[in-house]
C-alpha cells in the first residue's frame, strides 16, 4: 500500500526539496499549490525521474474551504490510505515597517502560515490518530524565534505556528504522532533572492548560506520512525547565526 505524504507549497524552493526527499525515502507526494502549477508540475516531474510518485493538490491553504473541499476529495478517492507525513510549509512574506505596514500585508502573510497549519492539519489529524502514526512538520523561520525588524507580521505568523506545535505535540504524542518545527535561517530560494548574501554571509558563523536540501534533510529525519521520540521541538537550522 502506498504511503502517503502532503507537503504544502511544495512547487519550489525548499518545498521541492522536502518533496524530493520524502520521494527517496518511498513517500508518495501530494504536492500543493496555489496558483503556480507550471513550478508545481517541475517538482513532479523530478519525483518521477527519481522512480517515485506524486500528484498535484492545488488548494489555498489560507482558505477553509478550499481546504476541506481538496482534502476530502482526496480521502474519499482513496478508501484505506490517509496521509500520515504533513509538512506544512505554505507562506509568504510581505516585508514592512509596523509604522507602513497595511492590514492586508498583515493578514496575507498571517493567513497562509497559522491559519493554513490550523486548517490543514485539523483535518488530517483524525486519521493519524486513529492509524496510531502520524507525522507533522512545520516550517517555521529564523524570525519567529528572534524576531525581526520589518517582519512583524512574518514573525507573528511563524511564532504563533512554534507555540501550536509545542502545544499539538503534547495532545497527540499518546497516539504515536508527532509535532516538531524546523526554523531555517538563510537558505538559497528565490525568497532570498533580493538579498546581499556576500554581505550577509559574514554574519553567519558558517559563511554561506544554506541549500533547501539541508533543511529537507532535516525534516526527512523528523518524518522517519528514528525520530519518534523526538516531539514538540523548533530545530533551527541557520548555520550558527542565531543559536
């Protein structure tokens, strides 16, 4: 029987990478999107040139609707399978001042990253309850740890995700499920593409930054049965910027 994984925003960047890692390891990806399917379509393809399987799930995580009427298609196609490996690594960031920041920067970048975890995760959960196994992994972000000026509202959206995930952890850690967060720092994508990164290398103790297949390495690990004692945590991975 297939095994099933769901990684949110896993079009590119760091969630093509998670998606091409969990695909090693014998995962059948549902890779979701919201509007870019040209990047979306890329991801499955390099998952099938490995030998492994995928589909494509395009919902707006921020959007309850869009959610239930996506995931519950799903599961009632697929009798006897549930989806026990969630990455829930959908967001944006719209960078601002608090002072210029506008209501709608603050709830685009709120809603993909706590409410998409809330509205995702709340309806996967039963099933892994239920098989008694169960994996959910956020990616969170060096800002909600720290704190960063100009990210208030991405450091609010990814701090309130650690605090869920320090919470869910201990509600479900009976049923064999676990909750953990990994936080990268700066990793090569096209999020950090706007920045100075030979100036900011040299703040980093590493001096570089880091690739999105160290971070997918990391929630490999946290997806696999090695990791079943490890619940409730936010690893960061930033190359010793922050530790």
């Amino acid at each position: 029987m297939n095994k099933y994984a769901l990684v949110t925003g896993g079009s590119r960047g760091i969630g093509r990478a998670i998606c091409l890692k969990l695909a090693r390891m014998g995962y059948t990806l549902l890779i979701n999107y919201r509007s870019n399917e040209t990047e979306a379509k890329r991801t499955l393809e390099e998952i099938e040139s490995l030998g492994g399987k995928g589909e494509l799930m395009p919902f707006d995580v921020s959007d309850a609707d869009s959610v239930n009427k996506a995931l519950n298609k799903w599961i009632s196609e697929h009798a006897g399978s549930y989806i026990e490996v969630l990455v829930n690594n959908a967001g944006i960031k719209q960078d601002n001042l608090m002072i210029w920041m506008t209501e709608k920067e603050w709830y685009n970048v709120i809603n993909p990253s706590l409410n998409g975890f809330f509205y995702v995760t709340q309806l996967l959960l039963k099933d892994m309850i239920v098989k008694r196994f169960g994996r959910i992994i956020n990616v969170v972000s060096l800002s909600g740890i720290k704190g960063m000026p100009g990210q208030t509202n991405y450091s609010a959206a990814k701090g309130g995700v650690i605090a869920a995930t320090k919470a869910l952890a201990q509600e479900v850690a009976k049923k064999k499920v676990t909750v953990n967060a990994v936080a990268p720092g700066f990793i090569r994508t096209d999020m950090t593409e706007g920045l100075n990164e030979n100036e900011l290398k040299k703040l980093i103790p590493s001096g570089r930054f880091g690739e999105p297949e160290e971070v997918a390495e990391l929630v490999g690990f946290l997806a696999s049965p090695a990791a079943a004692y490890i619940t409730g945590e936010v690893i960061s991975i930033n190359g010793g910027l922050y530790t």
